[in-house]
C-alpha cells in the first residue's frame, strides 16, 4: 500500500532527531519555552490512557492533550517553519523539473500520448501553461470533477486575496497600535492583542465579520452559477446511452425481470423505453472471472521474468503440496477456469429471461429521449418512496456490482454497524494524538528546537488525518454500499471533512479532548457555544499557521509523484515501459483520490476563514497554498494522471456547502467572541446579523441552484450547438463476456463506455429486454 504519511514530514522527523542527538545540548533547551508541558510530565504510554480527559475542564489542558498548542513567544518557530518549508517546496519544485525530464511517461504521459499539447519547451513552461488551463479546457481532458477541484483553488484564491487585503492593511497594523504586546511580532497582529473592552476596536471587528460573510457568500454563489453551465455541457455532453439512462434500486417483487420493468414505465410513459437491463445475482461467477484475471496476471509476471532474468518462478498450490513451475500451474488453472466459466455463463443464459431467481432488485434503465429521461427522474412511483428509487446510471466502468444486488433490509443493517465503527474512529482520536504529543515532546532536538516546534505540535494531527481516508473507506467498503467508485469517492469527503471541522478547526474547543463531552454540552446548553469557542480558540492561532505551512510541504511532494514514480521504476525492470506505467497507474485513490483532496482543500479554506480575522497572516499563507495546490494538482492532473471516471461536479457542490457552513462556524465564534470582549452589544448583533445571512445562504442552496439534472427546456436545447461528442456506444449491460476469450459460445454483448474514461471491466451479466 503507497505511504499515506507525507514524506517530508517522516524526514524532518529523522532528522530533528538526528542533529538533537549529535549536537548534545543541554535537554532543557529543548524543553524550555515548550508549550506540552503537561505532554512532557507525561513519561509512558499508559500515563496518558490514565488520564481522565472528561473531569479537566481547563481549556489549556484540552489543547495540551490533543496536540494544539496555545500563543506563545512563537517568532522564531514560525520563522523557521515558513524557511524550512519554503526551501522544501522550492526542493520538491526543483527535483520534479529533473524527473519530469528524466521520466516523460510519469510526469507527462498525456502529452506524450498527444491527448494535451506539450506545454512550452523551456524551465518553466510547464507553470504558465498549468495556470493558462481555462476550466473548460481542462473538463474535456481530466472530467469535469477533477477540472472544478481545481477551479476551487482558484475560487479560494479570490476570496482569501480579497480578506488578505483589508486585513494586512486596515486590521493587523491597527491591531499592533492598541495592543501591549512588545516582543512577538505575530502576536501583536492578532486580535489577542487588542484590549479587552476597547471603545471602537471591536465594532471595527462586527464590521470585518459581515464583510468576510458577505465575501464568501457573494462569491459561492457566483461560482456554484458559472458551474451550472458547466454541469449542462456535461450532462447534454455524456455519451449515449449513459445519458438517457437511469439506475432503478428497490424494484418490488413482481417485477424483478426486464419485460416487467419495461411495461412498468411504458404503462406511464408508451412507446418510450429503448432498453432494460437487470443486475443479476450471479457472484460465483464474478469470483471465478476475478480469479482468472489474478491468475493471468500472476502469469504474465513469471513469463517476463523468465524471459528477462531467465527466473524459473515457482508456487505452491498449497500447504501440504510441494512447489511446482508457476507459469505451468497457471496456464493448467486458467483452462480450468474458462471451463468454469463457460458452464456457469451457459447455467445464466437458462435463467436469465425467467423472473426472480438470478434477478436483484436493481436494473438500467435506457429511454429513447432526452425529455423522458429528465420527467422520469423527478417522479415518485408509488406510495412506499422506499421503491422505484430512481438515480443517475454511473459510469459503467466504475461500478461496484456486487453493492447493487445487495437487499435494502441487508443494506440498513450494515449500516448500522458502519455507523458505530465511524463513531469508534472518532473515539481513537485523542488517545493517539495524546500518545504522539508525549513523544515528540521528549525529543531532544538540541540546536533544531526552534524548528522542531514548529512541526511537532500538528505531528499527531498529520499522522492521524494521513491514514484516516484509509480507515474510512475500509469502513464504507464493507459497510456502507456505494454504487460505483466516483460515489464512494463522494461519501469519503463527506464524512473526512466532517470529522476534520471537529478535529482540525474545533479541536480547542473540546472539553479535555473528550468528544462526547462536548457533543453533550452542545445538545444540553447550546447557548454556551460561541462562549467556549471564544474562550479556546483565539489563543490557538498560531498552531494553525505552522498547520498552514507544513500544507505547502505537501502540496510540493504531491508534484514529484514518489509512489507513482517508484512503481514504474520496479516494474520497468521486467515489462515495457507503457507497461509498467499502466500498472503504475493510478495514484493512491485513498489519501489523494477526489474524495480525500475535497474535503482537504475545503477544511484548508475553513481554517483560513474561521482564524483569518483573529490572525491576519492566516489567509495570505493560505492563499500561496492554494496557488501551490492549483500548480502541483492541476498541472499532474492535466498532464500525468489517467483520468477518472467523473459525477461531474458532485465534489464541487459538496465543497462550496461544506464552505457555507464552515463560515457559520466562522459567525459563531465571531459573536461569541465580540460579546466577551466587547462593552458594547453592538459588534455581537453585526456578527449575529451576518450569520443569519450565511445560514440562510447554506439552507437555500439546493433550492437556488438546480443542478443535479438538466431542465425541460435545456434537455431539449440542441447538443451540438454546445460541444462535439466525444464518444457514443449502444448499449448499457455488465460486460462480464467481453473479457472472455469464450464469449462467442455465451452471447455478444454490446459496450457502453466512454473510450476515454472507461475501459471494459470485470462485472455480472444482465438480463435483457429492448424495443428497437
């Protein structure tokens, strides 16, 4: 499995670590100053599983134990961090130019293949030509999802340049002039350093407040309008016959067969159904053709190694057998299972065209127009809403078939299940920060200190949103049943994001670290909220300035594409070099699939807005990382990764609501930080104002914006008046048979796909009725 721990921050560790050692300083001068001193009394494991984290009530222990340290004399660390972080990225920048020489099919496989024109032949041309990309251009070559995750940077850039403004010039150096602090520099930009009580500071603040809200807001909606023509093309642009398609679940019994969902629509709609494929139960076979792909892949491994390194490879059928020629047990294992195969495609040709049985509760829908296919989705059917739910058809290639022939009763269950497994997750946060705030605290750094303190603090945090996408997806894999893959995608960013806007953004608002102690005061006394937001998290700003700019370290090891490039590497050593990229490909889509770097990006955003007030250098290091994101994934995405199967725009909506309500928070903390500190009810009531008018924003956008399918009126509009078609196919069913060499003795199925997203995948039969 590819690494989920940034790269950068393992070796800072090391060699933080190794320098402390050599230089032999005096431990005090690595402790000294250090804001983990509960962390650092600490000295096992077993210490901090003792502590009884809901009985502190002391908002600084709650910040010492999960990892988030308070405002301090911090100049030195946060200048060491923004130096060593800067010399990373220039680093990372630096070694990708090289490999995107040395290693064209890694760095710039698109245009190598002529899909993308070659950006210019200079140093940095490839920068100018990743900032050119209009949005548009990049929808037609990496889809549409992955073209607006890019266009969010852009978006994020607009509004934090316009906060960033007004914020360096008007509020930081009015901030420096009535405040007290003398010696730290950032602290006296912050609003902890204006008095509290202050005659006019704080209705300068109510101001800033409604200003950020209206910036944010006026800037999402302008931003989700644009995206509604985009999201038109692409649905009046999909391929036949995906786009007058839709995905039938929770048929009733009755009529689970093609012939009796085809006169179910056609009782309502006549004459309008072109085709009707059922999604069959048929997993042993779906196994046996897994199992043969395993095997032939297995095979081509020991052939080539023969034929490169003149290897005889061997294997051991099983424990009690002795070990036999690999590439002779698999071609034997392989006839075997072709027969298999044949019979068990020969025992569903029988069956398929009788009703129930092989049949799921799951079927394709494929309508002769456009006009039907839009009424048909708006539709209820009956009067249990739990039938004939109506969805749109995936991709073909990225559907999960096994999780459309699961049982709606059998679904629920587990998903009960997934739900205490997600809240266990939860639970583990805070005794395995609290483990690693112990240890990077009793590391003696020696003369590194200062640059030490500046990564260590959000060490634990890092490390335990690296591996959480993995550990999410596991859960939603094996309880939670999405559809296809972009939809598995789209449940992880929302669940990751919010579990990073409860451990990322209002982790100092924990009472001891304790999660369902704060979810208690919440539901009994939500009137205290603002208040313990206020009370917690001004004094944690700077935290989430070095948390900024460890983010500027990963997106410089993203570019240089580690995994990916290490993959290749080892596999050029016995196949061809398009060869061992295809295998090399894709990247790890758990940590950095579209699901994982959405709801990043957004909580990135969140931070930025919910702190930015209180610390004006917040939104301009945020900005810088949004161009360093834009840069590192839009030129990748353009010109190296393979494109993805695409929801077009799902991750984008998601993104700008999860932006909506990360801003409410915003107005939250806001209010209740003005009301303490503030003589004068007056900023409260701009801060209250504003966020009504945030919330309003966020519950009204699904109704403001129809952009989940196209409008009578523009499903009638003409397709090509707005873009050629890219590709076209006849027919929607499972393509188990086009993989098999024995298909012709089964029954030739036709392919719908997009040649350029999808390719023929491994997936069960389905049963057939059309009307030509």
């Amino acid at each position: 499995m590819p690494t989920k721990l940034p790269a950068s921050t393992a070796s800072l560790v090391f060699v933080f670590w190794f320098f402390g050692r050599c230089a032999n300083a005096d431990p005090q001068y690595c402790t000294s100053g250090s804001l983990l001193q509960v962390a650092s009394e600490s000295k096992t494991v077993r210490d901090w599983l003792d502590i009884n984290v809901s009985s502190n009530t002391d908002p600084s222990i709650s910040t010492n134990i999960t990892g988030v340290t308070e405002n301090g004399n911090d100049d030195a660390a946060i200048l060491s961090g923004l130096i060593t972080n800067s010399v990373v990225v220039l680093s990372c920048i630096g070694v990708f130019m090289i490999l995107r020489e040395r290693y064209p099919l890694v760095f710039s496989n698109n245009a190598v293949k002529g899909i993308v024109e070659q950006p210019p032949d200079t140093s940095f041309g490839w920068i100018t030509a990743t900032f050119d990309m209009g949005t548009s251009n990049m929808a037609q070559t990496t889809g549409l999802d992955v073209a607006m995750l890019i266009e969010f940077c852009n978006l994020c850039v607009r509004i934090l340049g316009m906060i960033s403004l007004p914020l360096l010039c008007i509020l930081a150096p009015l901030n420096a002039l009535v405040g007290n602090v003398k010696d730290d520099i950032i602290s006296k930009l912050g609003i902890g350093n204006v008095p509290v009580g202050h005659p006019w500071m704080y209705y300068i603040y109510g101001l800033f407040t409604v200003a950020v809200c209206y910036i944010v807001t006026s800037n999402v909606y302008a931003a989700q309008s644009a995206f509604l023509e985009r999201r038109y093309v692409w649905l009046k642009t999909l391929p036949k016959p995906r786009r007058n398609t839709i995905m039938v679940r929770n048929i009733p019994d009755g009529y689970q067969h093609a012939g009796e969902v085809k006169s179910f629509f056609e009782r309502i709609f006549p004459k309008s159904v072109k085709e009707v494929h059922m999604v069959m139960h048929c997993d042993k076979l779906e196994g046996l053709v897994a199992t043969r792909k395993d095997y032939a892949a297995k095979k081509n491994y020991a052939e080539r190694l023969w034929e490169t390194k003149q290897v005889r490879k061997t294997v051991r059928p099983s424990i009690l057998e002795s070990s036999v020629d690999s590439i002779d047990y698999y071609t034997k294992e392989i006839q075997d299972l072709n027969v298999q195969i044949l019979a068990e495609q020969s025992h569903f040709a029988k069956n398929a065209h009788i009703q129930g049985g092989i049949h799921s509760d799951s079927a394709f829908v494929t309508f002769k127009d456009e006009r039907t296919t839009v009424i048909v989705r708006h539709l209820h059917y009956t009067r249990d809403t739990d039938e004939w739910t109506i969805g749109a058809a995936p991709s073909v290639s990225s559907l999960i078939w096994s999780n459309l022939r699961k049982e709606t009763l059998w679904e629920r269950a587990e998903q009960g299940i997934g739900y205490t497994a997600t809240l266990a997750v939860f639970m583990m946060f805070v005794p395995f920060v609290a483990i690693t705030a112990d240890f990077t605290s009793q590391l003696d750094m020696g003369p590194l200190d200062p640059l030490w303190k500046s990564v260590a603090p959000s060490l634990g945090l890092t490390i335990f949103l690296s591996f959480l996408p993995t550990v999410l997806l596991l859960i939603a894999d094996t309880f939670f049943n999405s559809k296809s893959e972009p939809e598995r995608q789209h449940d992880l960013q929302i669940t990751y994001f919010w579990f990073q806007l409860v451990f990322v953004v209002l982790v100092v608002c924990l009472d001891g670290g304790d999660f369902l102690e704060f979810v208690k005061k919440v539901i009994e006394t939500p009137i205290e909220v603002p208040g313990i937001m206020a009370s917690t998290m001004p004094a944690a700003t700077h935290f989430y300035i070095n948390f900024m700019l460890i983010q500027w370290v990963a997106q410089g090891m993203y570019l240089t594409r580690m995994v990916p490039l290490s993959k290749y590497i080892s596999f050029k050593a016995l196949f061809t070099e398009e060869e061992a990229k295809e295998m090399s490909e894709p990247e790890d889509q758990d940590f950095y699939g579209l699901g994982a770097k959405s709801a990043t990006f957004t909580i990135l955003m969140v931070v930025c807005i919910v702190f930015g007030t209180m610390q004006p250098v917040l939104p301009l290091l945020g900005c810088v990382n949004f161009l360093l994101s834009k840069l590192a994934h839009g030129y990748l995405a353009i010109y190296a990764e393979t494109r993805k199967p695409d929801l077009g725009g799902e991750f984008w909506v998601s993104s700008l609501k999860h932006m909506l309500f990360g801003t409410i928070v915003y107005t939250v903390l806001m209010s209740g930080l003005l009301y303490s500190r503030s003589d004068s009810i007056i900023p409260t009531l701009f801060a209250s104002c504003a966020g009504f008018y945030v919330a309003r924003a966020y519950l009204t956008f699904d109704e403001h914006f129809q952009w989940q399918f196209l409008p009578i009126v523009e499903a009638e509009a003409s397709v090509t008046q707005i873009l050629h078609r890219r590709g076209s196919a006849n027919s929607l069913e499972q393509p188990v048979s086009l993989e098999d060499p024995l298909e012709q003795s089964y029954q030739q199925f036709e392919l719908f796909y997009d040649p350029l997203v999808d390719t023929p995948r491994t997936a069960p039969l389905t049963g057939r009725s059309s009307s030509k």
